[in-house]
C-alpha cells in the first residue's frame, strides 16, 4: 500500500486506469442484464466527453463550450458520412473522428486571443449556431421513402445508417458487443488524459499557471500547446458522439441541446476540474444519481442545478479534491 | 418608406427590451468580473411574478411590475449572499460563479416551471391597440415598453453618474483595491449591483413576455443575446452595453425582414463570432495589457 | 501613548510568511518612517493595517482599539487613511471625482467642501485640473491627487507608501515638501520608503525593515549617526 501510494503520479494512475479496466472486463460475466449493461455503455461515452473537456477546461484552463458542439460534429459526420456515402460504420466514425479534430482546430484559432468569459460565449454562440443551422433548415436534400430529409437531417434528424456489424456477430447479445467497444473507448481516452496531464502539456499548462511569467520567459507558448489540446482532446470527443449515434442508431439535435451541456459540466466540476479522476468520479455519480432522481423526474433539474451550485460553493476542487486533502 | 417604419419601431423596442437587461449584466461584470448565467431564470422570474400579481393577486399593472422588480431584486440579492459571497476573492472565482450562476438559473426555471406548468402563457400585463402612422401600426405596447426602457436607462445613468451610491459603484468597477481604501464597503456594493440588476431582469422579462408569451425558458435565447451585446460592447462597459443593445435590436429587425425570422438569431450569432476575432476585446473595450 | 501599535503581526501570501512578527509603534502627532530595501515587506506592513491582507497573527490596535479582524472599510471608518504604491486611481474619473472619493464615508462627506477647499490651497495645480480625467495626468500630479484624495477622509493617521517611487529628483523634493508640511500641521504619518537617507532628516521615528522583522529602531537623527546600519542594511 505504502508501496503504491509513493509511486510516481503518471504510473499509479496507469496502474489504476488498467486496474478498473480488468474489472470492468468482467462485470458482463458477472451480471448479464441487458439494462445495467445499457446503462454502462452510456456511461463509457459521457465519461469520455468529460474527461476530454475536463483537459481542455480543467488542465488547459481554456473556458470552451465548444465541448457538445464537437460531440455533435462526431455524431453527425458518421450519420451523413455513412447515409450519404454508404462509408462502413467503423470507418465513417475514425473519419468522423477526424473530421471533429479540423472543426476543434478552427474554433481554437477562433479563441486564441480571447479571455476567460469571452472563449465561453464564443464557443456558446458557434454551438448555438450550428444548433439553429440544423434545426431550423427546413429544404428537403433528399426524399428516401421516410419522407423529406435536409441536408442535415433537421428537427428529427439521420436514422438507419447502418450499425457496427456487432448485431450480426453476436446476435441478440449485442448490447455486450458494445459495452466494450466503450469500454476500450474509455480505456484509450482515459489512458490519454493520464499522458497528458503528466506529460510535457500538462506540465507547460501548471507552468503557466503558476507562473506564466517564468513559463514564457522558458519559451512556453500558450497558444501553442492551447491548439494542441483543442485538437487533441476533440479527437475522442469526436469519436464518442460518433459511438453514441452507432449505439443508438439516431443522430439528432438533441446531442447540441443545453442540459446536456450542463450535465456534463456538472460531471466535471461535481468530480473535480482539473483532476485526473475526478470526472469520472462526477460521470458515475451523477448518472447514478440522474437514474435515482428519474422516479421524481419533475425534481431532476432541480436537483441538479442545486448540486451544481453547491459543489462550486462548497467544494472548489470537487470531490477528487476532497479526496486529495484527507489524503495529506 | 412603410417598410422602414416597421422596421423602426420594432428595431427600437427590441433595442429597448435588451438595453434593460444587458445593462445589469454589465454593471456585474464590471464589478465583480462575474458572468452571471441565472440572468434567463431571473427574466422569466419577473415576466411570471408580473403575471401572478395581476391574476392571483389582483394587482394593478403598476404595482405588479414594482412586485416583479422586487422579485427580482431578492433573486439577485440572494445570488450574491448564497453564492458570489462565499468565493469571493477565492482561486478562479470566474470560473466558479459562472457554473454556480448556471446551476441557480436552472433551479429558478424549474421552480417556475413546477409553480406554472410547462404550457406557454400570455402575459397579463399588457396594452392592446395601437397608434396608426400611415399604414404601419405602433402597438401601444411598444410604445410603453420603449418609455419604460427609456425611463429605466436614465434613471441608472443619473444613479451612476451623479449620486455618491454611483459613483462608489464606479470606484468599484475601476479599482477595487482602491475603493476599498476608500472606505467603500465593497459587498455592500456588490449586493446592491445584483439587486439592481435583477430587477431590471425582472422589468425587461415583463416587457419580453408581453411581445412573445410566458415559458419557464423563455429567458434562454434573451440572456444569450444579452451576453453577446456586452462582449460586442466589452464587458462590463455600461454605457457601451447600452449603445450596442439599440444597434442589435434595429440590426435584428432588419435581419428578421430580410432573411427571416428562423434565420434571424443564428445571423446574428455568426456577426458577433467575427466581431469577437476581429476585435477580441469587444467593440469599445480596451486591449488589456497583461503585465507578469 | 501611542495611536497605532502593532505586536508581533504576521502576514503574508500563499505559504509564506512576508512579515514574520513586528511590533511597531506610532504616536499622535509623530512622523513614523518605515524603511527597508525593496521586497521585504514594507508594502504588506501596510496593507495588512488597512485589512487589505487579513493577518494571520499579532495585534494592530488604533487608539487601544483593535483592528485586526475588521473590514478594510471599518478600519478607514475608524481613521486609517493608506495612500497606496502607484496611487490606485480612479482612471475614468476626473480629479474632481476621485478626490471626492476620498470623502465617501458618512463622517466625511459632511466635511467634503471644506476638506476640497483645503486639498485645493495645499495642492493648487489640482485645482486647474479637477475636470481632467484622471488617466491623462502625469506621474507627479497622479501623486498629488493619491494624496489629496487621502487627506479628503481626514482620519487620525496617514500611511503613505513609497510616495517618491518612479518620479523625476525635481517632483519628489515637491511631494516630500508637501509631506513634510503636513507633517508641520501636527497630522500623524506612517511613511513607507525605500530611501532611507532621505527620509531620516524629517522622521521623529524610524524603523528598518529586513527581511520580514524590525532590524533597528530609533530616531531618525539616530539613524543618520549610526554608520553601521548603513554598512549592515543598505549595503552603503
């Protein structure tokens, strides 16, 4: 025990990461339920985006809420990538992976040069744009039997784009096919989050701030290594919206919608901004919690604006953080 | 020439409606560098406590506006006790009350939405008729609203510009450092600046919901606009805030006649994207000289 | 006995202690110098006082009364004027403004015209620029608005921090001309400064700061006859 605490961050984390993966392994030999088994799927890919906006908000200090924006670019690009051009499933969503990479990259040039509050309604407003684009575009693009569809997919938008090919495989038993396409979706961003966070950005980005004098006097760029992250985090970002409308097999603008916006955030800030953990800490409970506050559905909001606000009053570092001061 | 009227007189209440609220808004930011994200709860907040006065309480119209207003200030009032106060002064307080400000705005909307029911609602307090000019109407409501607009930005220009509660208000905003060895009591002014600016949200969710109905989120897509004139303006300039509100509104006006009014917002949004990379510190804002 | 006194204070940013338990004292009507090199912690002494840093430790008392745990607001209220390094103006407001700012408080608005009309025989040249805005002064007149804008909230003493930093020799010898007379009219004072030399000659009192402590204290004739000090301290 004294072995592992005083083991270097970057490997104890590893250490852990493979830990709860093995585990992870195991839970659909241990209980097989199709509903605990769902359930997890979802949580895989919402943990994602949260741990890759938390290095974008929490490690890099860049206030973007571009973060569903992107998810949606993943989503959508695999739905019009495989309905348009017939692309397998896997390949529109690494492509699609891609594609939310460039997007990332222009919206971070867009905020190189703004501050705090500025970057968050920059990155609001392009999120609220895109969500109008696709909504309120009304011209058919194309009219298979279903009826009219706009280029992107309107109000309702894209259905029956083809699956990931595991309903064939594995039969009626799919859902566990896709349990660990997450799993290792998890796997790989959280495995990446730890690289980062230790490695030499997330070195540079504590550089920065706490001392952004010495940081750049050393040659640390801020926009930089800031585009860096943006483009980098936006890749499983991407990656999970394009899992999620494989999963669900519907892509629409729900994905840019508000509350879900603010789900995620309060994953993040509930678990712990900035820590390496702590949003997959706040994507557990809070899903845990969501599934608890379903049976009084009409308290849900509440409940969650007043854990919002009570953990940013209450607890500044979240519960990874409380963690981290019981431990010293 | 008709045409051009329309788009006047709707350039103008809508310039009218947004002046009201985003002024608040900036006064925050200029004080406390807080984004406060409850603002759309504390709209729908006082288009609905308008909306009860009159029904369940039988108020007069004036009376309901003023039992709105003061709704609104305790809203804000509490905003500041409850969550500004504790993180005051506190590492990356921006931060922190941005998300802390959207988790109130949530619980206020659905306080609402539990009190009022989810069903849209026309706002009792309202004029109907209207002035004839030609062949283009002038909605009494308009008219109303633009006064009482009007009336509500040189009221709060006379109280910053020429009371002492006003200029301490700017102390505040200049340096804060500095006003406190003033001896001016900094949460107090605070606390203030939130009760102003949630009344003034109260007033404009009145005037917002007399034009297009009452929802429990009918203050989502106001508050983000709001933002986007005091970005476009730089935030925390007030007076800035207030010019911009004017030229947004006659800009949204003739957006909504030229283009469309589905098109009219995601316009918009695109302008001030290229408006903040164009000039990042906002229209009238100073560059910020960051010295290490 | 002494109007302000300070027992063992500790303060400080972060981790560190910057004061690391002075004790110092002020009577009415005296002319306090407090002097150091840059950096050991002259400026936090002062803010602390004022309750811009809360302390962490030790006693500050105005008068006998305790000030230690009080608002920065309380404390002007009970008559600690601080005039602060590099002025902290008001920039978007005029000359006039800023110095009416100074009178913000109940007690002072009241005496606001006669204290004006004061600040302006003291200061004229403020009098030609009360309408200019107060970013488009020069360093020297910024000085001489920081430190009329203290006298506007009266009170029982008068810090003043570093009031010579970054001005040209000829506008300092008018700011300390100014300082000393009104150190003249019988008002209590606290300076800061990093010139020991130049301020020894006027200070009944003075204190040397290193490194966080009281090094030495004494009159400021005692200080100019003391050569060691020199030699130890201030590397002269």
């Amino acid at each position: 025990m004294i072995r592992f605490l005083t083991l270097a961050p970057a490997r104890r984390d590893f250490l852990i990461a493979a830990l709860l993966f093995a585990l992870m392994l195991a839970v659909p030999l241990l209980t097989g339920t199709r509903y605990v088994m769902t359930q997890l799927t979802v949580f895989f890919i919402w943990a994602v985006v949260a741990s890759q906006w938390n290095l974008v908000l929490g490690v890099a200090g860049i206030f973007s809420l571009a973060q569903m924006a992107l998810f949606a670019v993943g989503a959508y690009a695999t739905a019009m990538l495989a309905y348009y051009l017939g692309l397998m499933l896997p390949a529109a969503m690494l492509l699609a992976a891609l594609v939310t990479v460039g997007v990332s990259l222009v919206i971070g040039f867009g905020c190189l040069r703004l501050r705090g509050p500025y970057v968050a309604l920059l990155t609001l407003a392009i999120g609220q744009v895109m969500y109008l684009v696709v909504v309120n575009d009304t011209e058919c693009f194309t009219t298979p039997a279903s009826g009219c569809l706009p280029l992107f997919g309107g109000a309702r938008g894209f259905s029956r784009f083809g699956d990931l090919g595991l309903r064939d495989l594995l039969g009626s038993k799919w859902y566990i096919g896709h349990y660990y396409v997450g799993l290792v979706l998890l796997l790989a961003a959280q495995v990446f989050c730890i690289a980062i966070i230790h490695g030499p950005l997330g070195l540079a980005f504590r550089g920065l701030r706490d001392n952004p004098g010495l940081a750049l006097a050393r040659g640390v760029s801020r926009t930089r290594y800031q585009l860096w992250v943006f483009g980098l985090s936006a890749f499983f970002t991407g990656l999970a919206g394009a899992f999620h409308g494989a999963h669900f097999g519907v892509v629409g603008p729900t994905a840019f919608a508000f509350p879900m916006l603010l789900f995620i955030l309060a994953m993040i800030v509930v678990g712990g901004l900035g820590t390496t953990w702590g949003p997959l800490i706040g994507a557990a409970l809070l899903m845990w919690a969501d599934e608890g506050l379903r049976e009084v559905s009409d308290w849900r909001e509440i409940g969650l604006g007043l854990v919002l606000a009570l953990c940013v009053v209450l607890f500044p570092r979240g519960l990874a953080g409380i963690r981290l001061r019981v431990a010293r | 020439m008709d045409v051009a009227l329309q788009i006047l007189f709707s350039g103008l209440t809508l310039g009218a409606v947004y002046a009201v609220s985003t002024i608040g808004l900036a006064l925050i930011y200029g004080a406390l560098n807080m984004l406060n994200m409850a603002q759309g709860g504390l709209l729908a907040l006082g288009g609905y406590m308008a909306m009860w006065a009159m029904q369940a309480m039988g108020f007069p119209a004036p009376l309901a506006a003023l039992t709105a207003m003061a709704a609104g200030a305790v809203a804000g009032g509490l905003i500041f006790l409850l969550a500004a106060r504790p993180m005051l002064g506190g590492e990356g307080f921006e931060t922190r009350i941005f998300i802390a400000t959207i988790g109130i705005g949530l619980m206020l909307e659905s306080l609402i939405l539990k009190a009022f029911g989810p069903q849209p609602q026309a706002q009792s307090l309202r004029l109907d008729g209207g002035l004839m000019f030609g062949r283009v109407n002038l909605p009494w409501q308009n008219l109303l609203i633009f006064v009482t607009a009007i009336l509500m930005l040189a009221g709060v220009a006379l109280l910053l510009g020429r009371s002492r509660l006003g200029r301490a208000i700017r102390a505040t905003s200049m340096n804060r450092e500095a006003a406190q060895l003033m001896g001016v009591p900094i949460r107090r002014i605070y606390l203030t600046i939130l009760m102003l600016s949630g009344a003034l949200a109260a007033l404009s969710g009145i005037m917002i919901s007399s034009m297009s109905g009452l929802l429990p989120n009918m203050g989502a897509d106001p508050m983000l606009k709001a933002f986007i004139i005091c970005v476009v303006a730089g935030l925390g300039n007030v007076p800035g805030a207030a010019l911009v509100a004017f030229a947004i509104g006659m800009l949204e006006a003739l957006i909504q006649y030229l283009f469309g009014v589905q098109y009219a917002f995601a316009i918009l949004l695109c302008l001030v994207i290229a408006v903040l990379i164009w000039r990042p510190q906002g229209i009238f804002g100073q560059k910020e000289v960051v010295r290490l | 006995m002494s109007l302000l006194e300070l027992s063992g204070l500790r303060a400080g940013y972060g981790a560190q202690d910057v004061i690391r338990g002075i004790s110092l004292s002020v009577a009415e009507g005296e002319f306090a110098a407090l002097v150091g090199p840059n950096g050991h912690g002259k400026t936090t002494v002062l803010r602390a006082i004022s309750g811009l840093l809360r302390a962490r430790g030790g006693q500050i008392l105005l008068a006998g009364q305790p000030l230690t745990r009080l608002r920065p607001d309380r404390i002007v209220a009970a008559g600690v004027v601080h005039v602060p390094q590099g002025d902290l103006l008001f920039p978007g407001m005029s000359v006039l403004d800023n110095l009416r700012m100074g009178a913000c408080l109940p007690a002072a608005a009241a005496e606001e015209k006669r204290r004006l009309e004061e600040v302006f025989t003291l200061l004229p040249k403020l009098r030609d620029r009360q309408g200019q805005l107060a970013s488009t002064l020069s360093g020297g007149e910024r000085r001489m608005v920081g430190i009329g804008r203290g006298l506007m909230t009266g009170g029982r003493i008068l810090m003043l921090d570093e009031p010579s930093l970054g001005l040209a020799p000829i506008v300092i010898d008018q700011i300390y001309d100014l300082v000393q007379q009104l150190a003249k009219s019988g008002r209590t004072i606290l300076v800061v400064e990093e010139n020991a030399v130049r301020i020894a000659d006027m200070a009944d009192r003075m204190y040397l700061l290193d490194n966080g402590e009281i090094a030495w204290a004494g009159t400021g004739a005692g200080f100019l006859s003391s050569p060691e000090i020199f030699a130890t301290y201030l590397g002269g």
